[in-house]
C-alpha cells in the first residue's frame, strides 16, 4: 500500500505558477506510475497528468499541454505538477494518484491509490 499526500493548493491568481507535491510513504515510490487528476465544480474527476516510474515519459491532457508539467523526484518519494499560465477554468480539486503499472492510464478507474486532494480556486 501507498499513501499519498498533496500540498501546495490554494488561492491563486490567473496567470500565476504554483507547484503541487505529492508526498509517497509506504510502498517503493519508483514501482508506481503517477497522476495527477482534477474535479471541477459539477464536473467529474478527469485526467491532466501522468508520468512513468522513473519519469522518462509524461502525458498531459490537451487542456494543460504546454501549460503544466509533471515530474517526480524518486529520492525524495515525490511527484509534483508544476502549473503555469493558470486560467479560471483551472480551478478544481486536484488529486494525486498512483497505481503499480509502469503503463499510463487516463481513467481514474485504473488507479489504485488517491490522496486526499487539495484546492486550487483561480481568480480573474
């Protein structure tokens, strides 16, 4: 098992770059695929960003490419999602997720592990 915990949500301006961390303690980090999933007011849970074990490949949705970057450090059994060019349609829950397949999956249904989620509210 795998707990995950997200940090660095809160209230932003458009245009701002935050960073948010996933921190991972039980399992070994590097034997999950990570991502990142957002759900919006009224919205279902949708994918925005994953990355394989060891980071040599990502994968964002269109609605973020160019504009978010996933990564994770190993060593410090974290993965981030650096955010850039935020709009207000940005603002969303944001869970980090993980599951012990070095292959990408876009349904949240294929991930096996969640963090609690932090908020990221975009003001105009």
């Amino acid at each position: 098992q795998v707990q995950l915990v997200e940090s660095g949500g809160g209230l932003v301006h458009a245009g701002d770059s935050p960073r948010l961390s996933c921190a991972a303690s039980g399992r070994t980090f590097s034997n999950f695929f990570m991502g990142w999933f957002r759900q919006g007011p009224g919205k279902g849970r949708d994918f925005v960003a994953a990355i394989s074990f060891v980071g040599t490949r990502t994968y964002y949705a269109d609605s973020v490419k160019g504009r978010f970057t996933i990564s994770r450090d190993n060593a410090k059994n974290t993965a981030y999602l650096q955010m850039s060019s935020l709009k207000p349609e940005d603002t969303a829950v944001y869970y980090c997720a993980a599951r012990p397949y070095n292959s990408n999956s876009f349904d949240a249904t294929q991930y096996n592990y969640w963090g609690q989620g932090t908020q990221v509210t975009v003001s105009s």
